[in-house]
C-alpha cells in the first residue's frame, strides 16, 4: 500500500521539475523582448510606414536605454519607462503578456 502512495507523489515531483526546467530554459532575454516589441509595433495600423522603420531599426537601443529587465530565472518581468509612461511586460516561456501601462 505504501507504494501506491509514492508513485503519485513522485510523479506529481517530477512534473514539477520538468516544468520548472523548461520555464528556466525557455526564460525570454532582452533581445527576445525587443524582437516582441518591434512586432507589435509593426502590428500597430495606425503608425506611419516611416515611424515603424525608424522604431524598429533603433529598437535595441530604445529598449536597452528604457528598459530594466527583472530576471526571476523562471520569468522576468519587463518595465518601460518612456516620457512619463511605464509599461510592464512579463517575459514567460518563450511569450511575453503586457501586465499593464500607466501614464504619470
């Protein structure tokens, strides 16, 4: 009986780790951010063809002056800080989610 009580157990241990191992590995760098941000600004209608192109070729040097980046080693949370406008990003297994914006 004792061993029908383990296996859940270890089999329940060793989903975690998995999961904890692939969310380690697939935590999102800075450059994944900034490839994510020019994406969605490219999706954005609404800008000029010209305010994209010159969004998007300065993008690593916007998000490296704009950005700070909290590595959690599992996730990271991503902040930007533009003109009196913070937006918050979470960074998890390979996706980025927008947290929220706030205008100061």
């Amino acid at each position: 009986m004792e061993t029908k009580v383990k296996k859940p157990i270890l089999i329940t241990v060793a989903i975690l780790v998995i999961l904890l191992i692939v969310t380690f590995l697939s935590n999102p760098t800075m450059a994944d951010f900034s490839n994510w941000l020019k994406q969605e600004i490219s999706k954005n209608e609404e800008a000029a063809d010209t305010e994209m192109a010159f969004a998007t070729m300065f993008m690593d040097t916007i998000v490296n002056n704009f950005t700070t980046r909290k590595d959690y080693k599992f996730f990271s949370i991503y902040t930007m800080n533009i003109d009196s406008e913070e937006g918050v990003v979470l960074g998890i297994l390979n996706s980025f989610i927008k947290l929220g914006s706030t205008s100061n």
